[in-house]
C-alpha cells in the first residue's frame, strides 16, 4: 500500500485493524515522517540549498490557508516543485503513490550521509556473511489465560510459510507447557534453521507444527556521516541539522 492510499484509507481501516492489518496496512505516520525527511533533503539538494520543506510549508500557508483555500496532492506536488526548481514527478509517482523501497541511500548522500546496518550501505547488507543474524518466527505473540495467542503473523516468514494463523492457540513448545516468556526465551535460544514443535488449537482442533526458524540481521540501523564531503554536502548538513531560516 503507497502512503497516499494509506492516508485515504486511514478512517476506513487504520482505526479498526484486525489479525491481518501488519500485512496489507501502513502507518502514514511512520511512512510519512520518512518521505518528509527525504523529500526535504531533495528539495535543499535541487534548489543547491536555496529552498526546503519549511518553504513548502509557507508557501501552503500563505497561498491557501490565509486565502481560506483547501489544496489537492498535485497542488502539494507542485509546490514542491517549485521550491526544488524541477519536476518531482518520479519522486512522488514512485514513493509517494507508489510502494517502491524509499530511496534512502540516493538522497541521504545530498547532506552527506547514509544508512548502514553492520557498517556497510543498506543496499550491501545481504551480500555480508558475517554479520550477526537472529532466529526468526514471524508471529506477535501475547498471553492469553493458559496459553499463548498468536496475535498476527508476517506474510512470508517462517511462521507464515509453514502453517501459524492469526488467532492460533500454543499450548505447548517442545513438549512443554507454553507461556510467552518462555516461547521468547526458547527463540532467543535458537539458532536460525533451528525446528522448534508448535501444539496449538485451532478452532477446537489440536495440531502439531515443526516450524524451522529463519533468520533476520540482530543489527540496528544507522545513520551515518560519509567519509568525504562536497561543499554543497556541508552548507545542506549545517542548515539541515540547524534549521535555518525557520520562522
């Protein structure tokens, strides 16, 4: 889902998510705060540093809200546009509208920075064989009564893939009784590949589930500065972290 749709749908579905909502949703929040970032080092990169966000901002505020003007998507794209001094269609069309990955490590560079895990770009981080990676089950877990309730389950990770629904019951890990602090100890305990056995009731049925663990890299992301810089890379690094000219 693009992060357009999502704010559309907001009131439809983000306010009443169900069992399945991690898997066809966005938060236009979390999604938002992130084109906004790489949406204003873009314009500071277009305009060499001349324009930003903030001017969006004003010129919204002037053009519309003192005029008692409402403003459509393609007009908050043109006013983009004219504060970048070029057309942004590819960048509204793509991540705007579009579900394209966010284009972080083309636009960060404009102030001088990346985004790494393990200390390599993004981009390369699964191409590293080294890095530290983490058993992986794919399902939000929480107590229920006796048991553990299987709140929601990714699309395509191992819990997913190999049979764990939303609403499933675990009564028992290897055999034992179940709780989530133990299932969280048990998978902080195991390797990725590792088969753990899942009994749950589904519906009133019981089942048994060999479920073999994937793995996700145990590395934050960061953000960091590059080893070298333009001029132009330091004027919109100072400003950017600074906020000049903010009113």
């Amino acid at each position: 889902m693009s992060a357009e749709d999502a704010s559309f749908n907001s009131w439809i579905k983000e306010y009443r998510p169900d069992e399945n909502s991690i898997n066809s949703q966005i938060s236009y929040y979390d999604k938002g705060e992130l084109l906004g970032m790489l949406l204003d080092l873009e314009i500071r990169r277009r305009s060499n540093n001349a324009k930003s966000l903030d001017d969006v901002m004003r010129m919204l505020y002037n053009d519309f809200f003192k005029k008692n003007r409402n403003y459509t998507p393609a007009d908050f794209q043109k006013v983009c546009e004219t504060a970048a001094g070029s057309s942004l269609e590819d960048f509204f069309a793509h991540y705007v509208r579009g579900t394209d990955e966010l284009p972080y490590n083309q636009v960060l560079p404009a102030a001088g920075l990346e985004i790494q895990q393990a200390g390599v770009p993004i981009e390369q981080v699964n191409h590293v064989g080294d890095i530290i990676r983490s058993s992986y089950l794919g399902a939000e877990l929480e107590d229920s009564g006796e048991f553990v309730l299987v709140k929601n389950v990714r699309a395509g990770s191992p819990a997913y893939e190999q049979g764990l629904n939303a609403k499933d019951l675990i009564i028992a890990i290897n055999g034992e009784r179940a709780n989530t602090k133990r299932l969280i100890a048990l998978l902080g305990s195991k390797r990725p590949s590792d088969v753990i056995r899942l009994t749950v009731f589904r519906n009133d049925d019981l089942r048994t589930l060999d479920i073999k663990l994937g793995n996700r890299i145990a590395v934050d992301y960061r953000i960091v500065q590059l080893p070298a810089h333009t001029e132009q890379q330091k004027r919109i690094y100072d400003s950017w972290m600074r906020q000049e000219g903010l009113q």
